[in-house]
C-alpha cells in the first residue's frame, strides 16, 4: 500500500524534477497526454493546464493513489504499466519516478516508443541515487543476519537505475532524437530523522511491506541511526540530502 499524504512530503522537493522533466517536451498541441504511474495526481494537474485541449490519460498501480487522484478531479485508472499500450492518438506519455520499480525496464521502453505515433514524445525520469548511502545502508541493514531471511530480495540492486548515456543509446537506437541528462539536486530537509523520513516515502515501501509491525519499527531503528551518521544535521536541525535523477526525453522520427 502506498500512502498518498506521506508521499506528498516535502511535495515541492519531490516535483521538481518532474518540472524539468516537462520542461523539455516540445509538443504543441498534443491529442493525448499519459502520465504512467500519477501518484495522487497533483503533477497531472499540470500537464492539463500545459496542454487543455488535451485527452488526459493517468495510470497507477497503486488504489490508494489512484482514489486521492480521483478526489482532486482527475480521470485516474488503476493499472501496471507493464501491461500499458499507447492508442494511437497517443503524442506525449510520461513516465515520472516509476521505471525504478519495474525490473527490465529497458525493454518497456522499446516498446513504448516503438508503439507511439510519429513525433510523439517520450520523457521519463528515475531516481539514480542507489547508490548513494541512504540506499546503501538500507541494503547493508537488510543483509544483516537479523533481516536477511525476510528481506531477502526486498531491496533493489545499486546498478537498478542506469546512467543517461545508456538510456540515450537504447532511444536512439529506436531511431529518436533524444535529450538526456542527470542532475543532483542538494535537498535541504527540515526536521527530525529528515533522511528517513524521505525515503520512508518511497525506498522503504517494499521493507515495510515485508516486516511485520513490530519488526519494522526495530528496522526502522536501526536505519535511523546509520542515516545520521551519514547525513548529519545542520545546527540550525537542517540536512542536506544530495538527490541523483536521471532523465530522457525522446521524440520518435516525424513523418517523412
């Protein structure tokens, strides 16, 4: 289960790079716009405001996303991207923050653009900071004897999420014009346990999901205290959080 409002913390940080993911799509006047994996829908609402002569389609595989989706007026659908095909008047699909999830991602996306129109558009963004220590230790913690029956195979490799020149080969080689990039966004978090309490939104999901209550109170114990030595905090209570994300946005060839 996802959690819409824990999702949404710290909710400006978190959309951000899907603004700049947008920002690079040069549709004009697209017939529909997909947005694979909307959460609760507050970045949708963007993409209906960009283009308002747009079909908008969101899918996610989460209800409890897909219901707040709903609440807030957007034609949500529960659904698994893996399992998605573009209809054919299809000219924007994005794809913010999910491939990560989904092992042989490569391949989906072979076969998203290949499915797509001429000039459609393609623009997708993964998080690629697994290796980074706020992943590393939870993958040291899950290793432990403690934890290692019950995560084992929970926690996602380091080399999950590729680097932009990988994704920018694979589209091109599909015969797109691709623009690909990576940026580090140096987050600063406020409060207590800030680090945790990031990516008790999202990287932690599947150990949650995986322990029992009690369990994943001591679990979430442990990662506390190897967070704060990894990441300190200001004196002021603040930390900085250094955010890897990798970007691609390709465009299918144009006809003639």
């Amino acid at each position: 289960m996802w959690d819409p409002d824990k999702y949404l913390d710290y909710g400006d940080l978190r959309a951000r790079p899907f603004h700049d993911l947008v920002g690079r799509i040069g549709a004009r006047e697209p017939r529909r716009v997909v947005d694979l994996g909307c959460g609760p829908g507050n970045l949708t609402g963007t993409l209906e405001r960009r283009w308002p002569g747009a079909r908008i389609e969101a899918i996610d595989s989460s209800p409890e996303m897909v219901a707040a989706a709903r609440a807030a007026g957007l034609p949500a659908e529960v659904g698994d991207v893996t399992e998605w095909r573009p209809a054919a008047d299809t000219d924007v699909v994005v794809c913010n923050a999910v491939l990560q999830w989904v092992p042989g991602h490569r391949e989906l996306l072979r076969r998203w653009v290949r499915a797509l129109p001429e000039g459609g558009w393609l623009a997708v963004q993964l998080p690629g900071n697994f290796a980074a220590p706020s992943h590393a230790l939870i993958r040291e913690l899950a290793a432990r004897p403690e934890w290692a029956g019950a995560l084992d195979g929970v926690v996602p490799a380091e080399d999950l999420v590729q680097p932009p020149l990988a994704y920018a080969e694979l589209l091109a080689d599909e015969g797109c014009v691709v623009d690909a990039w990576e940026t580090t966004y140096v987050q600063r978090l406020g409060g207590g346990d800030a680090v945790l309490e990031w990516i008790a939104g999202t990287a932690l999901r599947p150990v949650m999901a995986a322990l029992d209550p009690g369990d994943w109170q001591r679990f979430r114990g442990q990662l506390a205290d190897l967070l704060a030595g990894a990441y300190p905090p200001r004196s002021d209570g603040t930390t900085w959080f250094p955010f890897r994300r990798v970007f691609a946005v390709a465009q299918t060839p144009p006809a003639g």
